[in-house]
C-alpha cells in the first residue's frame, strides 16, 4: 500500500497540478479539463501563487490568506515561510487523498470509471491501453516527472 500511495501522490501531482511559484509571473497556469480533482488542484495551486505577493518564491504569514491553521500545516520546517517545496509538498498529500477516494473498490488500481481527472491525463498513462493504471504505470509516469 506503501508504494502505491508514493506513486499515486505523484501521479496526481504531476497529472492535475501546476507548479505554481516555477511559473513566469505573467504566464496564466494552463486550464485544467478534468473534473473536481483536477480543477480543486489547479484552483489550489493558483492561490498560492495569488498569495506571494512580492513574487519573492515563498509565502510568509502575513502573505497567507488561507484557512487558520493551514500555513502551519503548510510550514513543515517552521521557519515562518511555505517553500516552493513545501506547497509541493502539500498538493502531493491533496493528491494522495484523492487517488485514494477515485480507488473506490480499493484494489491499489484505477480503473477509467474511477478515475475522476482529466480522461486524456489517463490515456497518456495507461501504457498498455487496458483501462487500468496499475502501480507500474502510476510508478513509471512518476519516474518521467
């Protein structure tokens, strides 16, 4: 289950989300056309950016406008900034969750009728066109990334 997790966590990372401070401040995140997951961490990943006002890489506390609590979760170093790394990091664990919830039959694979992202994110990485993504091709798409 261990494995599975790592490799979903970044399939979803690589599959549904932006890198939102590694972006041209004048470069538009591109739009996502999968359903709530990919739009929940496209909509995520825009805010971060929205919240670094001095376009400085990282968000401080009074930069924050999230939930309470949520900057904290956020700064796992508690150096009193979210990292480009630690923003990753938090949308690998959004990530996680909802791989997690797509698995509805809980057999570590996702099937076409489970998977609730973009449909042409999950052709590209169905390799062998079976309408699953196995832990080899959730492992591999994360090695290409």
């Amino acid at each position: 289950m261990k494995w599975f997790s790592i490799f979903a966590a970044g399939l979803l990372a690589l599959a549904l989300s932006t890198v939102a401070f590694a972006q041209d401040p004048q470069v538009q995140p591109p739009q996502q056309s999968g359903k709530k997951a990919g739009r929940r961490a496209g909509k995520q990943a825009g805010k971060l950016k929205k919240m670094d006002a001095n376009q400085d890489g990282q968000i401080t506390l009074d930069e924050w406008k999230g939930r309470d609590g949520g900057f904290q979760k956020l700064d796992r170093n508690n150096d009193g900034t979210i990292s480009r790394e630690e923003a990753a990091a938090g949308r690998q664990q959004i990530g996680k969750r909802q791989l997690k919830k797509m698995d509805t039959d809980r057999n570590r694979q996702i099937t076409r009728s489970e998977w609730s992202g973009d449909p042409e994110a999950f052709t590209r990485m169905d390799k062998n066109s079976d309408g699953i993504l196995s832990g080899r091709e959730l492992k591999g798409r994360r090695r290409k990334g």
